[in-house]
C-alpha cells in the first residue's frame, strides 16, 4: 500500500477543518485538540505534497487543492459509511444468503412454519433449500454446497460435522383405513411387520432406525415393497398394498386424508433430528441467527 494514502481519519479532520472554518471549532467537533488537529493537517500536507489550507492567526481557508480533497474526502467518508452500514447489517443478520440442505421429511413437515417465521423476522435474507437424502445431505455440507442442514443423529455421528440436536422424531404405523390397521389401537412392532410392509430402500434413515427395531427383536423384515421416496411409499399404502413405518415429521408428504396413523407400543429407537453444520468453522452471522431461531420456535412449540 503506498504510505502516502490518507486514512479515513485524514478524510474526516480535512473535511471538518473545510467546513468549520477554523481549528478550534473542527478540533472540538473531531473530539480532540486544536494543535493536535493542527499536526494532523500539517502531516497530510506533507505525505500529500501539497498546501490543502491558507492559515493566518484566526481563519482556515481551503486553497484550490483542500476544496478538491474536501470533495473527495466527502465521497470517500460516505462510501466508508454505506460500507459500515452493509457490514453491520451482515453481522446482523439482516441480509446475506442461506443454503438449508434438510432430509424430505425435513423440509416438507418441519421447515415451511420455521422459514415462514424467519422471513418474517429476516426479510432480505436469500434462502436456498437443497432437500436430499441424508448422505446428500452431510455432503452438501461438507463440500460447502450448504451451510446448514437437518439431519438424523445416525448419520451426522460418523462425520466430520457439529450436531446440534433439536427434536425426537418418534416412528409410527401407516395404513389405509380399511386394511390391516383398521383397529384403533397400539399395536406391537412384531405384528405389524408380519403384515405386508412397504419400507424405505437400504441406506435412509428412516430404513436403518427400522432395522435396528427389529434386530433388537431378533427379526429381519422382509418388505412387499422397497421405495426410495416418502411421496411413492405414501400412495402405495393409500390403494391397501401394504403399510408403512415412518417417523411423524414424514407424515405430511403422504395423503394423510386417506390414510390411518396408529402408535407403535415398542419401536424403542425415535429418529433424532438435528442441525448440522461443519465442525471447527464459525457459522455465519445468517446461519447463527437461523439456529436461534429454530431452537426458539421448537421451544415456544413445547
């Protein structure tokens, strides 16, 4: 940087001795001495190479040069000033982008109420949404492709990503209302997978929390259907092929206007839903404000 680029400081004790008319008037609006002021001028004269004020014992007068460097020291305190302003309102969180990476579920059952309230609070706030699987998910994050995401606790443990744990997603039983969940009742896991059984394909979280259910009845499940979406598994047991296994926050992708819900008596395992975010690396202002608010909302929630 060349040494003889004023600061904003030189800037400001120009532009004030300009339009005060005098030291002592300029030094009292800059907060400082007269002679300290004084210096200050006589210093950027000299790195400046040039006289900015005529001087007698009782007036400052700009010469051609000091109304030049007023205009540009105006431009420059100005510009300084809107740049301030913007950052601060990064700090804020007032503006700025957000990518929000989430499983379906996530997206769909928990995510719309939380944006809903956000934007309101965060209204010049850019937001993307990636909604994925979980390994798409814990990608997008650590690639950067994300800077948040909501995920299931059996995932983000073996990865190099902060968890921030916000809700348990409990499992229940989907069926059409006159299959074989017709009875409104509690039903036991080892009778409702005896019944035909469409799951989540191999690799989902949902499928390995099913799995892990059943190992720990000593049962392997043996699926009618295998599908790799909520929306599919949904219309599969809305037409009676079959029931389904699902966490709540998975209800809403299904027609649920069709369909039954029924309690499980002992599933055990609950989905754990949380936040994700790469480990070691300061959030953002944006994402930092997003967290509180989602910790907020699922409090006042209960």
């Amino acid at each position: 940087m060349n040494r003889n680029t004023p600061s904003i400081a030189d800037f400001q004790a120009a532009l004030t001795v300009s339009e005060s008319g005098t030291f002592r008037a300029a030094s009292e609006a800059l907060g400082m001495s007269a002679s300290a002021l004084s210096r200050q001028i006589a210093a950027l004269e000299a790195r400046l190479g040039t006289r900015l004020f005529d001087r007698d014992t009782r007036n400052v007068t700009p010469t051609t040069s000091g109304l030049a460097f007023a205009k540009l020291a105006e431009r420059m305190i100005n510009t300084s000033m809107d740049v301030m302003a913007e950052f601060d309102a990064h700090l804020s969180a007032s503006n700025g982008r957000l990518t929000i990476a989430g499983l379906p579920s996530v997206t769909a059952g928990l995510l719309p109420d939380l944006l809903a309230s956000f934007t309101l609070a965060h209204p010049d706030i850019d937001l993307r949404i990636i909604d994925a699987l979980s390994g798409s998910v814990v990608e997008a994050i650590e690639t950067g492709r994300a800077d948040i995401g909501f995920t299931a606790g059996t995932m983000s443990a073996r990865m190099r990503l902060t968890f921030h744990p916000l809700m348990d997603d409990p499992f229940v039983a989907v069926g059409a209302p006159q299959g074989p969940l017709s009875e409104d009742r509690v039903y036991d896991l080892a009778e409702l997978i005896d019944m035909p059984l469409i799951a989540m394909e191999p690799g989902t979280s949902v499928r390995e929390l099913l799995d892990g259910a059943c190992q720990r009845l000593e049962r392997v499940i043996s699926p009618r259907f295998e599908v790799a979406h909520l929306a599919t598994a949904g219309a599969l047991v809305a037409v009676n092929l079959g029931i389904t296994l699902l966490p709540t926050l998975t209800l809403p992708v299904l027609p649920m206007g069709r369909l039954v819900q029924r309690p499980i008596s002992d599933f055990g395992a609950k989905r754990r839903i949380g936040l994700v975010h790469q480990a070691g690396r300061s959030l953002s202002p944006t994402a930092s404000a997003f967290l509180a608010h989602v910790r907020r909302h699922l409090m006042a929630a209960g």
